[in-house]
C-alpha cells in the first residue's frame, strides 16, 4: 500500500521512540535475513509494571536516528524505502499473518523498537538497512543500525490466501499512538490512537507515542494476532494489549493501563480521528469539483439510556467542542453513511472509507463523548476528533485499566430497529416565490427505516424538534418521492439572530411511539 501525501501529513504530530532493551547476543534467521537481540522475559504484566516504573520518574526523550538525515527524507524519499516482503516477519513460518516495517523519516522521525514473542520470552527485532530497497545515492543508506530506524509496522493478509504480498495490510501503526484497519469494504480511512491529550482546549495539545512494540504469532487465520505496545509521553505512560482480529472487517479488543504523570486538562479515552471538508449539507461556492469530499459525515451514540443519536459533522470557522454527557455508555462511533459513488465522483473511493465504533467493555461510569471539530481547508487534514472523557479529573498519579474494542466496518455493529438518518441538508428559509427573509435557515432531515415502512396506510409520523435558540416555524413531514418504503423527510425553518451556535433536535414519533433515532445538529448561524 503506498501511502498518500495526505497520511503523512494527519499523522506527522510526533513520533517518540525508546530503546527498551539492548541487543546482546545478536541471533539471525536465515530465511529472511532478520536479525534478533538477546532475549528477555516479557508478560503483559511486565509490560504494566514497566509502564508503571517510567511514571514514576521524569520524562525522557528516546533516542532517534540522525536529525539531518532523517529530515531529507521526504514524502517521494520515503516511497523509494519499500519493505522487503521476503523479510516480513513472519513470511513463510510462524504467524499465518506476516508482519513488515515502515522507516523514519521526515513526518515520521523518530525510532519505536520492535520485537517478537514467544513462549514468555521476547527478542528485538534489529534494524538494517539491507531490509529495504534503496538505491546506492539513497540519503537513508547513511544511517547507522543503532538507534533502530523503525518507525512503525504493517500486518499483512494471511499467507494461508491469496498472495499477501500484493494485497493491502489490514492493519497499520505509524506515527505517535495512531493506527487503523481496513473496513469490510476494503479501504482505509480514519485512524484511532491510544490517547488524546486536551485536543481543543487552549493548551497545546499533547501527542504521547508508542515507543516499543511486542509481537505474539496467531497461529490460524481465525486467531487473534497479539500486539503488546508501550506508551510514554511527558504527561503519562501506558500499557496496551491488542488482539487484532481478521473478520468481513477488522475488530480489535484493547486493553489499556494507564499512568499519570501530570495532571491532564482533557484525557481522551479511545479516540478516533478523522477528516470532514464538506458535504451535501454545507459546502462554500465553488470549494471543490465534488459533492462532497470526507472519511466520516456523522458521530453516533449509543447512549447508557439506549437512545440512539446521529450528529452530522461540521467543517466550523473555529475551533468547536461538543460534549454529550452520559453513564456507562454502550458505544460510540464515526460513521461513514453515505455509500453513493456519486455523491463524490472521486477515484480515490471515499463512498468505501470504513466506519468505526469502540464499544466500552465494563462499566466506564460517568463522562461524556466530545467532539472536536476543527477548520480546514483541503482533505489533507485530519480535523476530526470523537473521544470519552471521564468526569473525575485526570490527576497526576492516578491510574486507568480499562478494556474496549474497536470494530472497523461499512457501519455500526449493533444495529438500531429506529429508522435512521441519511440525509441533512441546509438551503434558504421562507416561501418559494416570495422574498427570502434574512437570518431564517431551512433544514431538511431525511430518515428511513422499517418502523416507517410499517406505518398504516394515509397515516404520517410526527416531527419532533427543538432549538436551544431561536424561533422554529413551517414544519412539515413528507414521504420522499422515490418510491422507497419508509423514506420520509421533515424540514422547518428556524429563525434566529447572533453568530452563537445553536443546537437542534429532532426525530420522528408516531403516537406515542419513537420511529427514529435523534438527530442532532449544532447550527452555525452566518
């Protein structure tokens, strides 16, 4: 998979790295030409105790290959750096899923240690530049072997298949605490990381790396390949578990535990990042050539009540953060709903960018799920950010355990049986053929599910909707005339005055049963 301008620059925030383990006694596999360090002991519980020792002391900064050769490593240096796939871990014994390295360079500067695991004991993987296909005039051939100049890994198809070798990874970990997966539509899109530090607050936002690595084989394709990472940053330090698990998607289960170094102003439980430029919603005169241009269009909620909630995104002209208040949530998501080719007419396929949901396991108490959502002005920027952020403050010295999983899919994994929202759009308020009165916005919200297919016949649903501002008027329900069984539409204007944005609800009921889920919407007025 070659990686686009676009990665580099959503994932270019900091890469930290550390040298966990020197290499003693170097041993070699001969078959791939890998190389190993002296082994050591390793369990989860090490890994914890580990993370937990490192809080305890000040922050040091890893390690990292040369700053002046690493820096002329650019987007076109590092797509001449190619792994090569006969090195893989993994390529033709072992784990039926082959994992290869990507290098450092200049978005990606930093070392992360990588190693393998088997039966309690863990070996270093070794750097070497033989391990990658560069030129003789390549500036990275001038790097030495020690610090490592492994940035991050790919976790190839399974061998037991079609050649892996030409297929995309299922998952990848590059850059500070990020990684993704494929969907079950083939593609990748947005990422997740292991912790959000204050992003939209006043201070400067905070990006703690994964430093080192730990390898344990899936020994069939219906096993869960074991990644163990370790996390350190200046605020906190942190212990990870992942069992990957290949499926029509990808679904990881996480385990997580965490130590504080420094109180934290917002600490982001299981984020997830995305982009959203524009949509059929909103979009500026003449912006782009598309319709619409992101990898998510919505933040679902599954609330601890089981109300079921869809926010379409917002490209704002400032910074805004949006927090829904909850307990013990069943999950949360960024969605991709809109699978229309032609909603887009991209050939870079965003009508396949996967949706993902973390779903909480045990009982995460009180919090609220916050939504960042920054400007931007292109797709390169990942300006997205869904996150739970619990209510008791996150205190130096305090300590996290906590266990969820992420499902990389086309959509959410447990489905509602409300009809659901597929469509927001804004025009001008008032009447067709009439004056146009100013500071009056008309919304159309399109929902469609089964519980409207089933309504009697000549019967309608009941909008209802409220605005935290302002004065709502014209509110209508139809059927959308496309002849597709439970597809309705309400719009209303809404008048209101000031640039403070304004938080709409709505859903349909029908006597008094729900039919939808809530839609909810922050206006910005303009």
């Amino acid at each position: 998979m070659s990686l686009s301008r676009r990665n580099f620059l959503q994932l270019a925030v900091a890469v930290n790295a550390l040298s966990l383990f020197k290499a003693g006694t170097v041993h070699a596999e001969p078959e791939t030409g890998l190389k190993f360090g002296a082994p050591t002991p390793f369990s989860f519980e090490t890994l914890k105790a580990l993370a937990r020792e490192r809080a305890g002391r000040g922050y040091t900064p890893p390690p990292q290959p040369n700053p002046e050769v690493v820096k002329q490593i650019d987007y076109d240096a590092h797509g001449k750096l190619q792994y090569r796939k006969e090195a893989a871990l993994w390529a033709e014994t072992g784990s039926v899923y082959p994992i290869s390295f990507q290098h450092v360079g200049m978005f990606f500067p930093k070392t992360v240690t990588m190693n393998v695991v088997e039966k309690g004991t863990s070996r270093e993987i070794l750097y070497d530049p033989k391990l990658f296909t560069m030129g003789p005039d390549h500036v990275a051939k001038d790097l030495p072997a020690n610090p490592s100049a492994f940035a991050g890994f790919w976790v190839h198809e399974s061998r037991k298949g079609s050649d892996w070798k030409k297929r995309e990874p299922w998952v990848t970990f590059l850059g500070a605490s990020y990684f993704r997966a494929i969907g079950e539509l083939g593609q990748v899109g947005l990422s997740a990381r292991g912790i959000a530090l204050s992003p939209g607050t006043s201070n400067p936002e905070e990006f703690p790396d994964f430093v080192s690595f730990w390898f344990e084989a899936a020994a069939k394709t219906e096993d869960p390949l074991i990644v163990h990472a370790l996390l350190d940053g200046p605020s906190l330090t942190g212990a990870y578990k992942f069992s990957l698990k290949r499926s029509k998607g990808v679904i990881m289960e996480i385990e997580a535990a965490l130590f504080l170094r420094k109180d934290i102003e917002r600490l982001g439980i299981a984020p997830l990042t995305s982009m959203y430029w524009f949509s059929e919603t909103a979009k500026p005169t003449s912006a782009d050539w598309r319709p619409e241009v992101h990898d998510s269009d919505g933040l679902a909620l599954w609330t601890g009540v089981g109300e079921h909630i869809w926010r379409p995104l917002n490209n704002p002209a400032r910074i805004q953060v949006s927090s829904f208040a909850d307990k013990s949530p069943k999950g949360f998501g960024l969605g991709q709903r809109d699978r229309v080719l032609d909603h887009y007419q991209d050939g870079v396929r965003y009508h396949l960018r996967p949706s993902a949901w973390v779903e909480p396991l045990g009982d995460w108490g009180e919090g609220a799920v916050q939504l960042t959502e920054i400007p931007t002005d292109d797709e390169i920027h990942d300006n997205i950010v869904a996150m739970w952020v619990p209510k008791e403050p996150a205190a130096a010295g305090k300590t996290y355990d906590l266990r969820y999983r992420i499902h990389w899919l086309a959509d959410e994994p447990f489905s509602s049986t409300l009809a659901r929202c597929v469509a927001t759009r804004l025009g001008n308020g008032g009447q067709p053929g009439k004056p146009r009165p100013k500071g009056v916005r008309k919304f159309m919200v399109e929902f469609l599910g089964k519980p409207l297919a089933k309504l009697p016949f000549g019967e309608e649903p009941e909008p209802v909707i409220t605005a935290s501002r302002g004065e709502l008027s014209r509110i209508e329900i139809e059927a959308v005339p496309d002849d597709v069984p439970g597809h309705w539409r309400t719009h209303f204007d809404l008048a209101v005055t000031g640039p403070d944005p304004v938080e709409i609800r709505c859903y349909l009921r029908y006597k008094d049963e729900v039919m939808s889920e809530t839609w909810l919407y922050q206006y910005h007025p303009f």
